[in-house]
C-alpha cells in the first residue's frame, strides 16, 4: 500500500480544533464545513462533526471560496461606495438605503452580527431625518433580524417604534408591513389571537402590494390553523395561493402549500399533506436561494412522517434537511435539525441520542450565537434526560434553559420550562 | 387517453397478455398529439393512460390512485426536475417506476436517470416498438410468483433473541456458551451491523450478572470531547458545558456489564484511562477527587483490524490483551446462506407488529433480489431494508416493489446479477412451482402438465412447500 492510500480523511472537528477562530478564517471555516463528505451513511449518530475532508481537495476549493468572498465583499464595498456618494449628494435616504442593502447581504450569508452594525449605523442616519420612511425602514429591518435571532420581545418593540412612525406619517405600506411582522412576532411566541390581529390590521391599510397582502393573508391562515379554526384558514390560504399565483410567485406560494400541508397534517389526512409539501417543493425547485424554506417544509415533512409513525422515513428527510444546511452553511437550522434528531432518538429511548442535543448546543453557541434556540435546546434535553430517568441531569438542563431565557427574555418559552421543572420529582 | 378527472373503464385489448394486473400509466405535461399517440399503444398493450398538465395535479392524483408507471414530459435540459421526480416516487406507497419523455434524449441524461433510479428515458416523439417492449418489461416485473416466509426461529442461546440457523454461526453459539457463565473479558470481531451488541447482550443475558444493568457505549458515535465523561462521568462545573452531575456509564454498569463498541476509534489518551478503570476497578469523575469502586464485566467490540492498529501505534497492546481474554468472531451476512431469508422473515414479523401489518408471503423476484444484494451493512442493513419496505408494502407479500428502487434498476450494490447459487433445491422447486401456479392461476392440473409430474405429486409438494 503507498503512504498515500494510508492517509484517512480528518474529521471536521477535528479541522476545526485546529484553525483558530480569526475573522479571517471564517469564511475558510465555512467552506470546510460546505465541502465536507457524508460519512457512511449507516452510521446513526452521524452529525456534522463527524463528517470527512481531505486537505488536498480543500487546495482546490480554496479559489473558489474566495471567489465566493470577494464576491460578497465587493458588493458589500459597492454598497458603502454608493451611501458615501449619496453623503456627498445630500441625498441621506439613499445614503440609508444602501447601508440597510449592505445589512441585508450579511443577513444573506447569516452574519447576524455585520447585519446589526449597518443597520444601526443606517437607523442613526435615519432619525435625523425630516423623510421618515428610511426610519421606518430601518426599524423594520431591526425587527426582522431579532425576529431570525429569535430575540421576539425586541423585534416585537422595534416593529411597534416602525408602526407608529408609519401611521403617523400615513404610510399605508409601512404600517402594513410593520403590522405583518408583529403578526410573525406573535405567531411565534404562540400567541395566535394576537397574530390574527396583527394580520388583520396590516390588511386593513390596504397597500397597494399584493405580494404584501399575500404574506399576511398566509399569516392569518396560519394563525386560525393554530386556533383549530380550520375552514377559515383555509380560506385564508387559498386567498394567499391566487394572490401569489396571481404574479408568479414560486417562494410564496411554496410558503403558503407549506402552510397548507401543515393544515392537512393537523386533520390528520397525511397522504394530502404529503402531497402539499411535494408541492411546495416543486414551486421551491426553480428559484434558488431559499434553504431555510427548504430546510423548514422538510423539518414539516419529517414531523409528518413521526406523527405517521414512520420513523425511517423521518429520519432520511432530516437527514436530506442536514444536507442542504450544511452544504448552505445555515447554522442554526442544523442546531434545529439536530434538536428534532435528539428527540426521535429520545422517543426510541436510545441514550445516544445525546450526540444531537450536544452538537446542537455547540452550533447555537458559534460566531453568531442563537440564544432562544440554545435555551429550547436544553429545554428538550432535559426532556430527553427525563424520558430516560435521569432526574439529576434533566433538572440541571432545564436550569440552564431558564437562565437563558431569563437573560433574553421570553416569557412563554420560559413559562414552558418552570412548568416541566415542577413536574420532576425532587432529585 | 383519458383525462385523470374524467377516467373511462379499461378495455384489454383481445391479444394482451394475461395474468399480469392492468398497466395504469400517468403521462404529466401539454404534449396532447403524442399523449394521444401513447394512450393508444398503451391499450393495445391492455393498459390505460391517463394524463394531466402539471405536476401539482400529477402529485394529488398520484396520491390518490395506484399507477403502474409515470411519464413526465421534461425539457432537454431538466436533471434537477427529474431528480425531484425521482425523489417524489421515493415517497410513495406502491410507487410506480418512472420514465423521462425529453425531445432529444443525451447520454448524460440517461446517465443522471438511472442513477436516480428513472426507468428510462425516451425522445418525445416515441418509437412504438420502444414504448411496447418497454411496457411488456414493466408488467413481467410485476408478475411474481408468492414464496410462504421461512418460520424465523430464535435460538436458545442468549434469551431466545438470536435468529440464526446457519452453520457460519454455530462457533459463536458455542463461544456464547462458553463464556457466559465466566467472568472474562470478551473481544468481539465483525463486521459493522453483524450484530456485535446482540451477541454482547446475550453473553449478558446467559451469565450470572443478567439482573444487573446491561450498558451498551458507541465509541465511534460520541465526539472524542464528550467520551470521558460519558464514560467517567463528571461533576458540576468542571468543564464548560458540565451543567449538572453526571453519572459515566461504568458506574450505572456496575454489577452488570459494559459493552464497548467500536473500541478501535478511541484515542490513546482514553484507552489509558479504560485500561486503568479495568485494572483498578475504580473510576473518577471528570473534575471529581474521590475514586468511585466499579464492579463491572466488560465485553468489547470492534469492526477493525486492532493488532494493525497496534503495529500502527494506535491501539495500546496492554489494553488488546486485557480485552481479547475471549475472541468471538462473527459471520458476514453474506456468509451465512439461508439466514438471510429467515432474518427477513423475523424482521417482516418484527416490524409488521410495529406498523400492524401482517406477512404471509414472499415473492420469488423479491427473493432473487435479496440474495443478489451485497449486504456490505449486514444485519443492520438487512432490517432497515426490511423496515422501510414494510412501510411502504400494501399487502400481506413482499414484493420486488417493496425493496430499494435501485436494486431494481442495477444501481445497487449487487452480489450477481442471477439468482444467488447459495439457492436450496427446494428452493428452487418451490420458485418454480409457484411461477408455474401464478402462470396457471392456481390450476394444479394444468401446472401438472406444464411441469410434466403427476397431479398428485403436485398437490403434495404445493402442501410441503406451503405455497
């Protein structure tokens, strides 16, 4: 055997415990994780950790990672170079708009932190501002990054500063899209009465976007789904689907057949809602660019196929799931894929399963932390823990989650967790 | 053609071929003049097609109604629309296979296809000899001939959970005997999925420690940084991370035993600590002070080469000898002939329970299949195999339908493409009858004279044979 054929791949935690964690290396780091290679896939406790890479075919990615930098790097210089020549014009909304724009590509590429800092820079400019609009711009864009960061109580509040602003300066489309997110905002706290109303309202300034009145359409089908109001939410998506329909919308209306799928799977007619999320998947198919969306109709699939029973089938969905997060680097729907693994694995009563919950931890504590999430996951580990007799461990899990949300602040996540801390027996 | 919302009853036409359950095909896309064209060589051939426009109605009729086969209609350049056919098809129940229709068909296509399982790949304008032969090929696929299921019986070894009648396996029922009652360490050799942790079990189940603990460690599953304190267990606080006490599975093992599988992939570092906790029969948790006594029997495993690793460095020599008091070595799937079909059988019982379905029979192509199949998973491949096509089985028969897609179409690890030569002569005989039985439909005299014996003999061996 030559020397070479005896050279194994490095597994990419151990790659990553060797490159220290400099800015300049994390795109690097990033690729490594993209590139790497599935291990056999028989293998049950696989996670990304685990996955191979050889060096030497890093060589020849490196050029095009940096391609891939240097592209998004000159977008974010172009968009600095235009809101230097709008300062220089006196035109300081477009000097705000193009800061929101370079916030936006960080979102793009899940660089929360770089997102924050332009948006901040962008929203000092905007409140000195005669023109309110780039302030209500910027406000809403603060609002949807909490939102991804799961920070919901100050999403909720810069949404409310952008809604004010909005109807005190009769901007219809503002006030709707600032009521959309507050709807998002409560549709994710599970307080639906309060989404329903939200979506209502944003309705109610009738702005001239269809696409706009699709989105909360959609969010008002999913709030009376989650009420067990079941004709009116499908009403209410139906609405969604002809609008987006209407003006060829592949993105929303792979969102709203998600929505419908998920309403399917509630009246437990699971043939249809498989059929649905296919369909979503196919309007999904042509556009590129939306994995979370991706990753979140397979998450549905995945549950559809637990709730069925079919656990083979779940579990090869969360692992094509896995595929397209890592492959796209999303961070935290990996930490969310791994938290749903260590719970198909609790159900099996199958100790291992601890492997996700931890992985999961570790992704939710990166360069870009995911607190809410982080504190879920513990929450479930303890569940976890619990489920396999070991009080002592579930108690000091569940502990954690709630000094996170205590930090953070969510109430009906942390009224979650002291409720499940007074069910265990005293350890 | 028929409109699949307005569906007319099937006419065989008077020179289809028999026996065979009717060809449904669903042709989805806006190619009507050709549509029309297939619809009337698919009812020459005794079959039906029904079309819709798009692929939303596709997926909904799909769901609805058994097809036999699914034309798309596709653009040249469309292998991501065909992968998400393909995968589409992997979801359903009773799938039907799939064919590309594509106005100038590329070897790189027909490459992609039927790596993703796609039956073929035809141009837009069909050849109809191409289309009949390749209906002619679906339908003798279907017809199969039903084998009754082995009877899976478990062997008293190891509490009644060890199926196997092979005699690749007999030494290691032995061995199991001989150890069992002992209080030595055991190496188990084989490898991945041939069982290691079962055979670890019923050691466990046979010796005097069974009604202490039974705790089984995936080496290879838990990150390195995790594995000590798995094992050792730790205290509050003494790493990042550590949010509570915990107790190492060689503490919950004691007056049991521990099983450590894949010992072979643990570093250096950790297999000094093991060597101690064994030599020692104390244990300390991470960021603990006091050594905890451990009253453990350890039985390990591995699927690799440990006395390579030794040479190589990687394996501590002192350890390998602690370990391999005992060395039992287990079969490949592979090597143990008919146990495939009895491990089958006890999987179709074992997972019909779980999924309330109930299996009475096998098919001959299912068979064919099975034993043509590599196995390089063994006996875990072998039940994830047998699981998933329970899921997906509508019926009280295993069919060739039933089991990976990619075995059908060659794109499977396969052994041989004929059927397996480990193949019984009773085996053989009961394949053949019940192909000859199918043909007839359950005619014994005219099976009799197509097989050239005696009605009587017949009918006796269809009663031994169970079929």
């Amino acid at each position: 055997m030559s020397p070479e054929a005896r050279i194994s791949p490095l597994q990419v935690e151990q790659a990553l415990r060797l490159l220290p964690e400099v800015d300049a290396l994390a795109p690097l780091r990033a690729f490594l994780v993209s590139t790497s290679r599935g291990r056999d896939a028989t293998q049950p406790y696989r996670t990304v950790g685990t996955r191979l890479l050889l060096p030497a075919d890093l060589t020849h990615a490196v050029p095009r990672a940096i391609a891939r930098v240097t592209e998004h790097l000159r977008a974010l210089y172009d968009a600095a170079v235009e809101a230097l020549q709008a300062e220089q014009e006196d035109d300081l909304p477009a000097a705000v708009a193009s800061l929101l724009r370079a916030g936006e590509l960080e979102v793009q590429v899940g660089r929360g932190t770089q997102a924050h800092a332009w948006y901040d820079q962008a929203l000092r400019i905007a409140e000195t501002l005669r023109d309110r609009r780039p302030e209500i711009a910027a406000l809403r864009r603060f609002g949807d990054l909490k939102t991804r960061l799961g920070r919901f109580d100050i999403a909720a509040r810069y949404y409310q500063r952008s809604l004010a602003i909005a109807e005190a300066e009769r901007d219809r489309e503002g006030s709707a899209r600032a009521c959309h997110g507050l709807g998002e905002v409560a549709l994710a706290q599970a307080k639906w009465q309060g989404a329903g109303s939200w979506y209502t309202r944003g309705l109610q300034y009738e702005a001239d976007d269809p696409s706009l009145a699709a989105h909360l359409h959609l969010g008002l089908g999913e709030a009376a789904r989650a009420r067990g109001q079941f004709e009116t939410a499908e009403e209410q998506l139906g609405r969604a689907q002809r609008l987006f329909a209407a003006h060829g919308d592949d993105v929303g209306l792979a969102r709203v057949l998600n929505a419908v799928g998920d309403l399917e799977a509630l009246r437990e007619r699971r043939p249809e809602a498989l059929a649905r999320y296919q369909e979503a998947f196919a309007h999904l198919r042509p556009v590129a660019g939306y994995p979370q969306l991706e990753i979140a109709i397979r998450l549905r699939i995945c549950q559809l196929y637990l709730d069925w029973g079919r656990l083979p089938d779940a579990e090869d969905e969360i692992r094509r799931a896995e595929e397209t997060a890592i492959v796209h680097n999303a961070t935290p729907e990996l930490a969310r894929l791994y938290l749903v693994m260590g719970q198909v694995r609790g159900r099996q009563e199958d100790d291992t399963g601890f492997v996700f919950f931890e992985k999961a931890i570790e992704l939710c504590r990166g360069p870009e932390p995911t607190p809410r999430l982080e504190a879920e996951v513990y929450l479930e580990y303890g569940l976890f823990r619990k489920q396999l007799g070991e009080l002592e461990e579930a108690e000091a899990y569940l502990g954690r989650a709630r000094e996170i949300l205590e930090a953070i602040g969510n109430g009906p996540l942390l009224a979650r967790v002291d409720a499940e801390l007074a069910t265990l027996p005293t350890v | 053609m028929t409109n699949a919302a307005t569906k007319t009853p099937q006419h065989p036409a008077s020179d289809a071929p028999d026996h065979a359950p009717p060809l449904r095909v669903l042709a989805v896309g806006d190619h009507t003049r050709e549509f029309r064209e297939l619809a009337r060589f698919t009812e020459a051939e005794g079959g039906v097609l029904h079309t819709t426009p798009d692929s939303s109605r596709a997926l909904r009729i799909l769901t609805q109604e058994r097809w036999t086969l699914l034309l798309v209609q596709l653009d040249d350049d469309t292998g991501d629309r065909l992968a998400w056919w393909a995968e589409v098809l992997r979801r359903m129940s009773g799938r039907p296979r799939l064919v590309a229709l594509v106005p100038t068909p590329s070897i790189g296509l027909a490459l992609r296809a039927t790596a993703l399982g796609v039956l073929e790949v035809l141009s837009t304008t069909v050849d109809r000899e191409r289309y009949c032969e390749l209906l002619r090929r679906v339908r003798d696929a279907e017809r199969e001939a039903t084998l009754p299921l082995p009877t899976a019986r478990a062997q008293s070894v190891g509490g009644g959970r060890l199926v196997a009648e092979s005699p690749a396996m007999l030494p290691v029922f032995r061995a199991i005997a001989q150890v069992a009652p002992g209080t030595a360490s055991v190496l188990i050799l084989g490898e991945s999925g041939t069982g290691k942790e079962l055979i670890a079990q019923a050691i466990h189940a046979d010796s005097p420690r069974a009604t202490g603990p039974f705790v089984a460690v995936n080496c290879a599953a838990i990150p390195e940084n995790l594995l000590e304190s798995e094992l050792f267990g730790h205290e509050k606080g003494a790493f990042t991370g550590a949010v509570g006490r915990k107790i190492g599975r060689f503490e919950r093992a004691t007056t049991g035993t521990l099983f450590l599988d894949e010992i072979g992939d643990m570093s250096l570092a950790l297999q000094g600590k093991i060597l101690r906790a064994v030599q020692e029969r104390e244990v300390e948790r991470v960021g603990g002070s006091d050594p905890i006594p451990v009253d453990v029997r350890l039985i390990a495993a591995t699927n690799g080469d440990l006395p390579r690793l030794i040479a190589d460095g990687r394996f501590r020599e002192d350890l390998y000898y602690r370990l391999a008091v005992v060395t039992i070595t287990l079969p490949r799937l592979a090597e143990r002939g008919d146990d495939l079909l009895a491990l089958t059988a006890h999987f179709l019982d074992a997972f019909g329970r779980q999924y309330h379905k109930s299996f009475t029979g096998i098919t001959d192509q299912a068979v064919d299949l099975l034993r043509g199949h590599e196995w390089a998973g063994n006996v875990r491949e072998l039940r994830n195999v047998v699981e998933r096509s329970v899921l997906v089985a509508d019926g009280p028969v295993l069919r060739a339908e039933h089991l990976p897609e990619e075995w059908r179409t060659g794109g499977g690890r396969t052994a041989h493409a004929e059927p397996s030569p480990l193949a019984t002569m009773r085996d053989v005989e009961a394949r053949h009858i019940a192909r000859v039985l199918t043909h007839t439909e359950g005619q014994i005299g005219e099976a009799a004279r197509i097989l050239g014996v005696h009605r009587n003999t017949l009918a006796r061996k269809i009663r031994d044979y169970g079929l």
